[in-house]
C-alpha cells in the first residue's frame, strides 16, 4: 500500500459500483480522488486482485456487493495483506444519496481511518 499517498481518503470503484455515482462525485468534487472500474482496469478481474490492485494504488473500494466482498477482504487482510478500506453502499441507495455519504467520507475523515476495515454506509 502507498502510505505516502495517504491523507485525503482516494476511492476506487469496483466493476459492478454504479458509474452514475462516480460521475456524480466527479461533477460535483471535481478535486477528489475517485476511478472508476473501467479506468482501473479492474472490469473482469477476480475480487480478491481488485483489492489488491486498490491496496497497491491506496484507493479505498467502493463496491455494493455485500455478497462475497466481506469475505474476500476478511481472507486478504488474514494473509497478512493491509487495504485501505472497503466502503459498502447497498444498491438501493438513491445515487444523490450515495454521492452526499462518499462526500462526507472525503470531507470529514482521513485515509489512515479507514485502514483495513469494512464499512457499511450508510
């Protein structure tokens, strides 16, 4: 993980997080540190190397899947892996809603809070 890059909270959305959100964030902050999946590279590619792959760029995750996500960060971090957090929103989540709680996180908080854990927001 790059614990330069840390500070201000920088996100990474997983493939099946809701692109409608981050062009929301990117609209309306256009100073944070959001990516989509697309522009990562991540469309594809197994959950457990995205988390890598957000742990290596210090991005936290954001994702909706509640299915299999806790699970996969849960056995990441017991291999003695740090992420920079994983941020759950459920689906159902009005996209303008979404985009206040990220902008909370952003505003109010640091990345070193969010340092290997597993957040449901809201």
């Amino acid at each position: 993980m790059m614990l330069s890059a840390l500070g201000r909270p920088r996100f990474q959305a997983d493939a099946n997080f809701n692109e409608d959100i981050v062009r929301g964030l990117i609209r309306r902050l256009p100073m944070l540190d959001v990516q989509t999946a697309k522009a990562a590279g991540l469309r594809g590619v197994p959950d457990p190397e995205v988390l890598a792959r957000a742990a290596d760029a210090g991005r936290i995750l954001l994702s909706h899947d509640y299915h299999t996500m806790p699970g996969h960060l849960g056995a990441f971090l017991a291999a003695e892996h740090h992420s920079p957090g994983v941020i759950l929103l459920h689906q159902s989540l009005p996209p303008g809603q979404a985009i206040e709680v990220i902008e909370l996180v952003w505003e109010a908080s640091t990345a070193e809070e969010w340092i290997d854990t597993l957040t449901y927001l809201p």
